[in-house]
C-alpha cells in the first residue's frame, strides 16, 4: 500500500506532498484541480523507462509553474512484514546544448 507520494516540478505541482491512510483513499476535487496528475505521478513512479530519453514525456510531464528542469517522484510503501520506499531520482530535461540525461529509480529502503 501507498503511505505517502512526493511530487516535485510534475505537470500542475511544483510540490506537493500527500499522505494516505491505510485502506481506500479517495481523492477528490474541482476540476484541474490535479487528480490525474496525482495518478500520472504514481505511474510515471512505478512504471516510466528509466532511459528514457523522450521529448513528448518531458514535455508532458514538467510542471509549467516553475522554470526547473527537474522533476522528482517519490513513493512510500509498507506491506505486512516492511517498510520501503522508492525514489525516482532527479530526471532531468536537456537543453538543446546537451542530451538528456536518464534517471534512475533506487529502492531506499
């Protein structure tokens, strides 16, 4: 289960942080007020290729409320017996003058 999500420079959030209670969770709100962008997040944590080094998704993905070029996404787990946490580490855009650079996702605990 997920206990907490850090979403930083991803589409409308520039930071969010949300913690969930055990069991089901329901978010709501206004429309654009981010729901997807929270599933996007979760996705993008668990499911993005780690070299990826594809325009449309930055394009897609970092936050217009900022000018970083870094996005971070972070997920806390527990299940009966452990505690972990995954980090997809600091995925960066290129500028023209330079390629890409992949990110790594890292299990920290």
């Amino acid at each position: 289960m997920i206990t907490q999500l850090v979403i930083r420079n991803f589409k409308k959030f520039s930071s969010k942080d949300l913690t969930f209670s055990p069991g089901i969770n329901v978010i709501r709100g206004d429309n654009e007020a981010g729901k997807s962008t929270i599933m996007a997040a979760i996705l993008a944590t668990l499911f993005t290729d780690v070299n990826t080094k594809s325009k449309s998704f930055f394009d897609g993905v970092l936050s217009w409320k900022t000018q970083s070029r870094d996005i971070y996404l972070e997920a806390h787990f527990v299940n009966p017996t452990a505690s972990h946490t995954l980090a997809a580490a600091t995925m960066k855009r290129a500028s023209r003058q330079s390629w890409p650079r992949s990110w790594q996702p890292y299990l920290l605990t």
